[in-house]
C-alpha cells in the first residue's frame, strides 16, 4: 500500500470588522475623498478619533494587514478598494439613520450626529433597507452631506463656504460642513439649511462678520459659522 502525507493547506486569516475599524476607515474616507484629497494625515485622524498618534500608528498597521488601507508613515494614508467599500457601507448606515432621526422620530439637526453614531454598528442590513425604503431612497442626510448607493457610488457636493462667496449674488444652501451642535443650533435656529436661498450683503474686513439676507430676513453671522456652510450659486 502507498502512502500519501497528508498536505497542510494554509488559509488567510479572515478578521472580522469590528467597530473600531469601521470608525478608522469611516474617517480616513472623510479626510481623503470627501475633502477631495488623495490622503488622508495621521495627525487629524488622531484629532478626530480622540486617540494618541501611538495608537493611530497601531491600528494602522492593522488596517494594513487586513489590506483595508495603504500608509506611508510621515505621508497619509489611503483606503483600499475593499477599505472604501467598507468606508462607504458605514457612511450610508450612518447617513440614512440620520435622515430617520430627523424625519421620522422629530430629532433636532444637532442631535442626529452621535445618535447615529450609536445606532450604525449594530443595526441590520434589513433594517437599513427598509429605512431607505419609508424615506423614498434619500439622495442625502440632514446636514446635505450625500448618501452612497448600495452598490457603492457616491456623489460629490460642490459649491463653495459661503464666508467666500461674492455679494449680491442669489445662492443655495448645498451642505453644512459641521458635527459641532452648537453650529447646527445656530443654523437650525436661523433656517441656515439645505436648500435655504440667500445672498450676501455685507462682508466686514478683516475677517469680520458677513450680512446676508435669507428669505427676507437680515441676518449677521460670523465668518466662522459661514466657513462651515456649503453653498452654490441659484440659478
């Protein structure tokens, strides 16, 4: 009788995405493509996640391992494809719970950030498909930022911060480029949203407070607040 060794066959390792990892590339994806630059820095990745550059540098190599991300240590760091379809499943999670908090349960503009950032990791599919289905397949959240399709495309805003924009010139409200609440109170509070048409009036110098006019009403805002409102000009 011939006897055959038996082969060991070695498989990849196969991790499963856990929370911590769907936030990492949720933000890499915020500070690469959606401010339209090809990488993202470690050093706001470590400002906005709340975490030491030690523990960016950890998880990074992790990410790397998995081939979710490429780093280049003192350049940026950029999503793979698989990185990127990941990225864009969270942020659409994340996108169309917002639009369900504000339109279904009546959640003020400046709660629905953290609220859906509870709710992202832990929901089902199912469930997505049937919020996207009761709101009629939302094109963007609240805040105008854009909802990825299922299959993974996601449209670009483009426009302009309004504390740029020229006077007497008739715009729109595209996109508010902030998660800071007390922002988005102020904006709420003012109409200062998607859509809203307005132009500018007055702009002090050196920095100073802009004067619009929004919907027959006379409005001062800072040139803080205005940097933080997206807008294009209405045809």
């Amino acid at each position: 009788m011939t006897s055959t060794a038996a082969k060991t066959v070695t498989r990849p390792v196969t991790r499963a995405v856990t929370r911590s990892v769907e936030d990492y590339l949720k933000a890499i994806f915020a500070f690469s493509e959606e401010r339209l630059a090809t990488e993202a820095n470690t050093g706001d990745l470590a400002v906005a996640l709340n975490v030491s550059p030690p523990a960016i540098s950890k998880m990074l190599k992790q990410l790397q391992t998995q081939r979710l991300v490429t780093h280049t240590p003192y350049h940026g760091v950029r999503l793979t494809a698989q990185g990127r379809r990941i990225a864009l499943r969270i942020v659409r999670r994340h996108r169309l719970l917002e639009r369900y908090l504000v339109e279904a349960l009546g959640y003020a503009l400046d709660e629905v950030h953290d609220e859906a950032e509870r709710l992202e990791h832990h929901v089902s599919d199912e469930f997505i498909r049937r919020i996207d289905a009761h709101l009629n397949h939302p094109h963007d959240c609240p805040h105008g930022s854009p909802i990825p399709t299922i299959d993974g495309h996601i449209n670009h805003v483009h426009g302009q911060p309004l504390s740029d924009a020229d006077a007497d010139i008739p715009l729109h409200i595209k996109q508010l480029t902030t998660d800071d609440a007390e922002h988005l109170r102020f904006m709420q509070s003012h109409a200062l949203l998607p859509g809203a048409l307005l132009r500018v009036v007055n702009r002090e110098p050196f920095g100073g407070d802009l004067t619009i006019i929004l919907d027959d009403t006379t409005l001062n805002i800072s040139r803080r607040i205005a940097g933080k409102i997206l807008v294009a000009e209405h045809a």
